[in-house]
C-alpha cells in the first residue's frame, strides 16, 4: 500500500490530467503495482487544486493527501516523481545551458528562463515573479541564470529600502553644493544585459512600490529629483516573494505588481533524488547518509504542510545538517540543533521531535558519525 502516516494521511502516485485547471487523477496502480486507499477514491477518480497546475499534462506526481474523519479529502502537497528533464517542450532550450553543477532547476523554472532569455534580448525587458517558501532557491535561481546566460547580476534586498528615493540614490552635501549619488539600482538599471533581483518584494511597504511601477510598465523609466533614468535593454526583473505562515513583517502584494508580471513561478521542494544530488555534490557526504537526511526532512515537510508547526525544513536546511556532520556533530544532533530548537513553543518542538525520534532515536550528547563522506578514491 501507499506509505500511510499518522492523522490519515497518505502519499501516493497521480498523475496530471489539466494544467490549467489544476486537476490530477489517481492510478489505477502506481509504480509498484499498489491500488490508491478507498478512502480517497471513493467520491471520486479526479482531485482538482492549484497545486497541480505548476506541473505539465501527463506528469506524474507524489500527492500528500489527508483525509478528515467525515471523509473529506485535504491535499497537503504535491512534488514530482523525477527531475522532470525528460519532459519534450517545443522550442524548449537544453537544461544544459541553464543548470550549474550542485544546483537543481526544476523545469517551471527553466522553461520560464530559457523563455525569458530570448524574450529580453528581443524586447529588452522582462519581468518575472518567483514565489514560494524559504529555503529552494528563489534568490539563487536569478544569480545562476545570470551567470550561466553571462548577463551581469544585481540583488537588491527590498527589506532595507525606507524611502522612495533610495530606489534611485541618495543625497549629500560636497563642497558646499548638494549632489545626488546615484545608487547600485539605478546604476544596474542603465547597464543593461543585467538580472536585477528584487529580493522579498512582500517586505516591501506597498507605498514604497510607486517608484518602481513606471520602471516596470511600458513606459521603462521614471524621473526623480529632475534625474531620468531608463530601463536598458536586455533587463530581467526576478521578483522573489516568501510564502508561509511563518513570514513575519510582510505585506500583500499590490496588485498593480502583479498586473506587470511577465510570468509567476511556483518554487517548492525538489524531487528527493535531486536533492539527494546537491546535498552530496555541495558537501561530499556518502548518498546513504544523505538520503537519510532527505527523507526524515520531508517526513518533516509534511508536518510544516499540516499547519502543525512553523519552521524551515527546506533544502537550506538539508544543507546546513550535512554541513555539521562535516565536522563532526551526530545526525541526531544536527536536526536538533538545525531544527528542533528553531520551534518557537515546547509543543512544536515536541511533534518535532517524534518525528526525529522515530527515525534517529532519541539524542545522546557526545556522539561523532563515522563514514559519513564519500570516498576521495
């Protein structure tokens, strides 16, 4: 049967049947030859959800499904079977000239960019929003793009912008005179051939978005203190926002944002083989070890998915564990130490912990893992 959890909740095989609908049916049987439970096929053979239309038509997912006592089915969330690369778009770019080694791009976001880089050097500026939660790369994403396309990069966190006129520059007084410095925006803004990553635009306060909104129109420039500056040519914007209930200090985007978004791309975990692959590439820990970690951090995931605790488990995470492995701390340890411990209340912490405990057992101090990098040979 399909890997059954606590609460009723199951994970199991379906496979995308509309996109744009967001409608996914379940398997007669999945990969391994198993029926989906009664309990979820019962009312009906088709699930609709927005979760669904980030994937293409014919993919196959792993949907999380929790079922209530009166039987109502709650999807929690939805990841794909594979790296997706296997998927023929036409007019669809190698992943080759979009993907950095120890670095995964799911395939909404190389279709999205291989798109985008053509559409920039064509009509000169492109606008994209990334959204999702901590922790994939949506900040990462821009930088690569940059750099495998050889555009020039710039991220702006969008959390210290105070005033309007800081977008732009700044002013000072010089020998008497009062002289306007310009800023690294601007500056990027008329460089052109440039990514310009608007980090966290959600922590932006919406009174501070006027600035930008000519910049992102048609209109491509703006005027401010009697200076006008233009967008170049060959421009994307990589608009980055953060999703989940754990956000604090952010505001809902303003409309008038969305309404000049090019294309919006759903960010989540990678599929657990490509994960795997980073985690291994980017630290060097032996795949069994690595795929330990994988695993206990989407049993994880799916706790974060239920609204039962707040904290990051995302592949930043996955990362950071590895990394103190490296020097010489227990898995057990790392995962108390990198997650546990984020959980605000003692409860959170505890449902945590159940899971860890499950698959690692209770943590003993003093503990070093042997074996845990790949062989030099």
């Amino acid at each position: 049967m399909p890997s059954t959890l606590r609460h009723n909740v199951y994970r199991l095989e379906m496979k995308i049947t509309s996109s744009r609908e967001g409608v996914a049916r379940f398997l007669r049987s999945d990969s391994k030859g198993e029926r989906p439970p009664e309990e979820l096929i019962k009312t009906s053979w088709e699930f609709q959800n927005r979760k669904f239309k980030s994937f293409e038509r014919g993919v196959i997912v792993v949907a999380t499904f929790r079922v209530s006592e009166n039987g109502r089915r709650y999807l929690l969330n939805v990841r794909p079977t594979t790296a997706e690369a296997a998927i023929d778009l036409p007019g669809f770019e190698a992943p080759k000239t979009l993907v950095s080694e120890g670095f995964y791009y799911p395939l909404s976001v190389r279709r999205v960019f291989s798109i985008a880089d053509k559409m920039a050097m064509k009509e000169g500026v492109v606008i994209l929003l990334m959204v999702g939660p901590s922790g994939y790369g949506k900040t990462m994403f821009g930088e690569k793009f940059a750099e495998a396309t050889k555009r020039n990069h710039v991220r702006i966190n969008c959390a210290a912008i105070r005033d309007p006129e800081e977008w732009m520059g700044f002013r000072e007084a010089r020998e008497g005179t009062t002289v306007f410095e310009s800023s690294e925006f601007s500056r990027a803004l008329q460089q052109g051939n440039t990514v310009i990553v608007l980090d966290e635009i959600n922590r932006l306060e919406p009174w501070l978005h006027n600035t930008l909104f000519p910049l992102l129109d048609d209109a491509r420039a703006t005027v401010v203190h009697n200076k006008r500056f233009e967008v170049a040519h060959n421009t994307i914007f990589v608009l980055t926002l953060n999703q989940g209930m754990e956000f604090t200090g952010t505001f809902e985007l303003d409309q008038a944002f969305v309404n000049r978004v090019w294309a919006t791309i759903a960010v989540g975990p990678p599929p657990q083989d490509e994960e795997i692959k980073v985690v291994c590439e980017r630290t060097g820990l032996v795949p069994k070890k690595v795929q330990q970690i994988v695993e206990i951090a989407n049993r994880l995931r799916e706790v974060v998915a239920r609204r039962e605790a707040s904290v990051d488990c995302s592949t930043r995470v996955t990362l950071r564990i590895a990394r103190l492995m490296q020097y010489g701390m227990t898995m057990r340890s790392a995962f108390h130490d990198a997650v546990e411990t984020s959980a605000m209340d003692a409860d959170t912490r505890k449902k945590l912990a159940d899971v860890i405990n499950s698959q690692l057992g209770t943590m003993e101090e003093g503990e070093v893992d042997d074996d845990v990098f790949a062989s030099s040979d």
